[in-house]
C-alpha cells in the first residue's frame, strides 16, 4: 500500500531557532498534503492544506509566517517551525493524497515529536 | 461546519471483554466516517471506513462499525479486545467534496486490563 515517510521523527531545538519536518509519498503522487498538530492527549487539529505547486490554505488562527509549508514536489512537502518557543512543542503529523488514489484513501506519516527547550 | 463527538475519553476494559467506542457527528450534507487508531508517539493507522451501501463496516483487528444515519452515529465496536489494543481511537469525517480534509473528534483512549 501507500508509504508516507516523515522525518525527523523527533526533535530537540532550543528556542528561537527554526526546524524543519519533511514529509514525502514514497510511492505515490501526493498533490494535496494536509499538516495535522496534535497536543498532549488532545486530539489532531489541521494547520493547513497545501498542493503542489502552489501556496497553502491555513486553517484560522494558524500563523503562516510561522509555520512555513512548502509542497515543491509530488512527493515531498515541508513545514518549517520558524523561531520556534515551547509552547510550540508538539506533535506534529502530515497526511498525503492523490487524485490517482480513491477519494477516501488518506495515509499518515509517522509524525514528529518537537521540543523546544 | 462539520463536528465529531467522542463521548468518551477514556475507556477502561478487560482483556477478552468486548469494547464499543461511541463517535457522533453533524453535518448538513454527506460525509465519509473513519476510525483511525493511534499508538503511543506513532501516526494514525486507518481502521475501517463508511463511504456508502451497507451500514455494517468490517475493519481491520476484528472492528467493526455502524453507520446510523437516523442518530448520525458511527460507532465502533469490538467483542474481545487484546492487550494490544491499547491505543487512543479517533473518529473522523470528511465531507464527500472535502478531498480527505478530515475533521477528528477528541479521541478515545482505551486501557485494555489484563
């Protein structure tokens, strides 16, 4: 079946400084990327939606100069947490999709634990 | 706007015991159900979906899911959990002309005893 890959499964970064979380569709062409956080015991709230080629959908209240997505190709996106603080500190998700796939198959990656100390 | 209630946060049960996990959703038009399962710091993993036709949905691990479109109701059960099912579980739905944007409820964690 499909693979999503996502890394770096977790990180350590010390405040202010940037971290980037790439997400790539191994075998498939992922035109839309969704980017999920989830807190501690809470459940996923998606930041934003991004196709390839073209600039991301955030969801409200999602600062996008912060959490900057990139979705260059069809098979790799990127969301950079830029000068990141704790409360930053998260776990972050991403999901692929494709037209080529049936509208209901949506595949995870493995997420990315980030704390900011 | 769609929403999805997990009425339970949490749920202790017995090995062997059977399990039921209840999820509720509104939604003004047709949407597409899931259940996911979560394991501690993994991604979710799809369990069983509701697109269309029968309302009786067979996943993987021995669940199952009803689809009560009369209670918008979708919940998940299983007659004899395992150890390993020790997880958090979400609901999720995405409206049929979303493109898998998926809304999840709270999530219910469920501690399967020995």
């Amino acid at each position: 079946g499909a693979v999503v890959s996502q890394h770096p499964s977790w990180v350590i970064c010390k405040s202010g400084t940037s971290v980037k979380i790439e997400c790539r569709s191994l075998d498939f062409q992922a035109t839309t990327m969704f980017w999920y956080r989830q807190f501690p015991k809470q459940s996923l709230m998606l930041m934003a939606t991004s196709n390839e080629g073209s600039k991301a959908t955030y969801e409200q209240g999602v600062e996008k100069d912060k959490f900057l997505i990139n979705h260059a190709s069809l098979t790799l996106s990127t969301l950079t947490v830029t000068s990141a603080h704790p409360e930053d500190s998260s776990f972050y998700i991403c999901s692929a999709s494709s037209p080529g796939l049936t509208n209901e198959k949506l595949f995870f990656g493995s997420g990315t634990q980030l704390s900011v100390l | 706007a769609q929403s999805v209630t997990q009425l339970d946060s949490q749920v202790p049960v017995f090995e062997e015991a059977p399990v039921e996990l209840r999820c509720n959703y509104s939604s003004s038009v047709s949407v597409y159900l899931f259940w996911y399962v979560q394991y501690p710091n993994q991604g979710l993993q799809l369990l069983l979906k509701y697109l269309s036709g029968s309302t009786l949905v067979k996943g993987i691990n021995g669940f199952e899911a009803e689809f009560n479109k009369s209670q918008t109701s979708f919940h998940l059960r299983k007659p004899s959990v395992h150890i390993s099912d020790t997880a958090e579980y979400f609901c999720a739905v995405t409206l049929k002309a979303a493109g898998n944007k998926l809304t999840f409820g709270g999530g219910t964690r469920v501690l399967v005893k020995p």
